[in-house]
C-alpha cells in the first residue's frame, strides 16, 4: 500500500494533538475572599503562571469564598465543586482539616492531583497524599514572632485571631505563646467571631477594650494585615500607643506604618510566591512528570522591619508583595 505524505503528516499531527491534549493539566485553585488582600497577592501569583499552562493547552480556574461567615463547609464546597468538574489538579489550602480531609482524599481517590498551599504543612501534604506543600510552616512564623516580640523589649502579647479553629491561624497564635513563655514573658489569644474578619469596626473595638482592661499587654500581633489596620486604629483609640504593633503578613498601610515607625514589624510568607509556584509545579507535574526533591517549598516566614523595608516596598509597587 502506498502511503500518501500528506496523510502520514495529518495523522501523525493528530495523534499529537490527542497526546498533548490527554496531558494537559486543567486546574482549580481555590482561594480567600475578594476582599482580602492576602489572596490578591496570590491571584497574582497564578495569574502570572497561567499563561504557561495555557500555552501547553490547560486550564486555570480560581474557585474564591465569598466570604469567611461560613468557613469550613464553604471550603469543603469548593473543593467538591472542583472534584466534578473532573479537573486534573486541584490546589487547595487545607485549613480546616477534619471538614477538608474527606473531601481532598476523594480528589485524590478520584485520580486528582492536589497540592497543599498556604495551609497545612508537610506532615498534611504526606498524609493525605498531596504531591508537595507550598507555603509557610505557620507555627515556626509563629516562634520568630514571639522570638522578636522578646528581644525588642515585650512583655506581654496578644495575639488577635479572628478565624479562631483554622489550623493555621492557631498554630501561629501557638507559636507566638510559646517563644514568648521560653523567653519567660507571657502571650495570650484573643479569639474573636469569624464574622469580624473584615470588620474593622469590630476589631478596633474589641482590641481597644481588651487594653483597656489589661494595661499590662504592651505588643499586639494580629493574624492578617487587615486586622493589623484595625489594631492600629484600636490602640491609637485606647491611648496606650507604646503598644508595639505587629502582623502576620502584610499590606501597603502596614509597610507604610512600618516604615514611619508606628508598626514594629510584619512576617512575610510572600503568598505571590505561593500562588505562582504552587500552580506551576502542579501543572509542570501533570504535563511533564516533573517533581521536585525539596518537600515542603516553604516561601517563609521572613521578618519585614525596618532594616529591610525599603527593599520590599519596590515589589509593593509591583503589586507583588
């Protein structure tokens, strides 16, 4: 039989076509709220790294919470939406996990391949079977926390938590205590409603109120840089402004405050980072079997003070970081 070249190339080019389609890596990301800046950096992130998956014939989509009044079954929302839209990765921050670890479990029982980001750690990742973690290990950022907080002169600290039961947000109030006790200072949690995250009234108030009736808390650190603005605003209203104001991770008003002087520091995770690495090392392990030796990738934690603030502002007006 004689073979027509034009024929040979057409179905030669198909079968490629079928291959490099077949391996295409469709994602879902699923991520914080519009309105919370943290996640902005991250979306950044992604969005950054699309057009590379893109280009090898895959898919982002960018599953966000509407908001945190309903956390825990929202996410476990999500992660099952992602799940029947037969996606081929999922990357998923495990933050509650006894509601998200029966839903991430039959992702991966289903033939998906997940990535634990921003929360849950390495240890999470192995047991559940994630291929890596990518993000912040929340309790050490936690320690250098408290660990600043007593080389600097405080004494006692607060840790404002506004999604009081996350894991992550727990483990960093955790961290914090515990420097603060090895140092042979003290540290407490102000555990406050999940409806107040975003609040800045309530938050303000409820710092203010909690000063006001220990005057002996002379540091505040809060779990987002949202909520550090809303302490700002309450420790200013309280009138004790020696109070020492950190956060962690960060936003323009914070960086601003740190560079004037009124905000001692912010631990950074850089979620940019996170966003970027986490959907590209997902996607680059579905197309190409790729994998990476380093298990967890951890993007922190780093400290942002005034020694290094002038550097970091450059990537602020990059809308990285």
């Amino acid at each position: 039989m004689k073979l027509n070249l034009k024929t040979v190339l057409a179905t030669t080019a198909l079968v490629m076509m079928t291959a490099t389609a077949s391996f295409a890596a469709d994602i879902a990301v699923i991520g914080g709220s519009n309105d919370d800046a943290f996640w902005n950096k991250i979306k950044k992130g992604l969005d950054d790294a699309t057009p590379a998956i893109v280009a090898n014939g895959g898919s982002v989509n960018y599953l966000r919470l509407q908001n945190y009044d309903n956390f825990a079954p929202d996410v476990v929302q999500l992660i099952r939406t992602a799940i029947s839209q037969d996606v081929d990765g999922i990357v998923i921050p495990n933050w509650v996990p006894e509601a998200e670890d029966p839903a991430i479990k039959d992702a991966i029982a289903a033939g998906i391949t997940v990535i634990l980001m921003n929360a849950g750690g390495a240890d999470k990742a192995k047991e559940l079977g994630a291929i890596n973690y990518i993000g912040n290990e929340e309790y050490p950022a936690g320690v250098a926390g408290g660990d600043y907080f007593a080389k600097h002169g405080q004494k006692h600290v607060l840790c404002v938590n506004t999604l009081p039961g996350s894991t992550n947000t727990e483990d960093r109030c955790r961290g914090v205590a515990d420097a603060m006790t090895a140092a042979g200072f003290k540290s407490e949690q102000l555990p406050l409603p999940t409806t107040s995250f975003g609040d800045p009234t309530a938050v303000a108030e409820a710092i203010k109120a909690t000063l006001l009736k220990d005057t002996t808390i002379d540091g505040v650190i809060t779990i987002s840089a949202g909520d550090a603005d809303s302490a700002a605003t309450g420790i200013q209203q309280s009138g004790l402004t020696t109070v020492a104001l950190a956060s962690f991770d960060m936003n323009e008003a914070g960086l601003a405050r740190i560079k004037a002087g009124t905000q001692s520091f912010a631990i950074d995770q850089q979620p940019y980072l996170q966003g970027f690495l986490a959907t590209s090392l997902l996607a680059s392990a579905i197309d190409f079997g790729t994998s990476l030796p380093t298990f967890p990738v951890l993007t922190g934690p780093g400290i942002v003070d005034a020694s290094n603030i002038d550097a970091t502002l450059v990537g602020v007006e990059k809308g990285a970081r």
